[in-house]
C-alpha cells in the first residue's frame, strides 16, 4: 500500500464515520413547549395552541399537563386524556393503573416540568416548561411515534408513544410517564 492510498482510506473512513454520524443524530430534536400558565378547566384545556395536536409534541407536552391534574381532580384529568386519546377513551383498566400510580406519588407529573427536581420538591416555576425529544428510532412504526420526556427526578427520559389518526392528529397512545422517581428532597429522612 502506497502513502496515498493510505491517506485515502483514512479520508473514506472519515467520511464513512461522518455519514454514521449524521444518521445517528437525525431525527435527534428536542421541542420545548412552554406553558404560561396551567389551565383551570377543560375548556381552557383543550383551547391551548398544543391542543392543536398538530405534532406528537405538543400531545406529549399536553399529557404532562393532564397527569398534573389527577391528584387535585382526578376525573378532570381523565376527562382531558380521554380527549389527548381521540377516538380510543381510557378503559377500566387504565383508569385503575393510573390511580395505582398516584398512591402517595402526586409528585411524579410535575418533574417532567423543566427546573422540577427532588431538591426543590418537584415545585416548577412558570412558564412550565417540557422538552419532549425523539430519536433515529422514534418513528419505526408507521403512524407512531415514540418521544421521550425528561425528568428531573429519573436518570433516563421516558417514553410516551403518540399516533396520528386520519384528521392529522396525534393522539396519546401509550404512556410511560407515571413510573418511579427519586423522592422529593422534604421526604427523606436521611437529608
């Protein structure tokens, strides 16, 4: 091998590496849809710009929102993710594993709020903030899409599969967001 032909595979490794990383990063975007204020009813609910659910962020950053809710007003909260779901409305089964998730944890909805974190007991400041992110593997299946929402009390983003309907929606399909987090700081006993 000859000293071009060694700086030649170098430059196509280099491209090729390029290449990898330029499929690997797209689709990497991350939204933050910002909130003013929190809506005090249904109605003010579903006539947020992000009620639009014209992009599978904005119905992810509206689920954070409904969940929020629950503790204070479960059946509102319901109702608003019955309208995040469309034309597939919460079952039994949901609205059971849901109130399951809130035995004692009212805490875990507000972390997906930028700023939320266990020091200051998941309490976020306005405007409320949600980055929702995807990734090269967000859209695999037709007509899903799976983002991620982080927060401030978990080590790894969580997962929130949205799909778009025939009206161009994207309506909440399944959600990951109830799941475990660390505790807030004013229930430890060893802080």
């Amino acid at each position: 091998m000859g000293l071009f032909d060694m700086f030649a595979g170098k430059a196509i490794n280099q491209v090729g590496n390029s290449v990898k990383q330029a499929v690997q990063n797209a689709g990497n975007t991350t939204e933050r849809i910002v909130f003013d204020a929190l809506p005090q009813s249904y109605e003010q609910f579903i006539n947020l710009p992000s009620a639009a659910m014209s992009t599978p962020f904005q119905t992810a950053a509206m689920t954070v929102l409904a969940l929020c809710f629950y503790p204070q007003n479960s059946e509102l909260s319901l109702k608003m993710l019955d309208f995040l779901r469309g034309p597939r409305p919460l079952n039994g089964a949901d609205k059971q594993f849901i109130a399951d998730r809130f035995r004692a944890k009212d805490y875990v909805p507000r972390s997906y709020f930028v700023g939320s974190t266990p020091e200051n007991d998941y309490q976020p400041n306005a405007p409320y903030t949600v980055e929702v992110s995807e990734n090269q593997y967000s859209y695999e299946e037709q007509g899903i899409a799976k983002l991620f929402i982080s927060s401030g009390g978990a080590d790894s983003p969580r997962p929130i599969k949205l799909r778009k309907a025939k009206d161009g929606k994207w309506y909440l399909w399944e959600q990951f967001l109830l799941t475990d987090i660390r505790k807030p700081e004013s229930t430890n006993p060893w802080a």
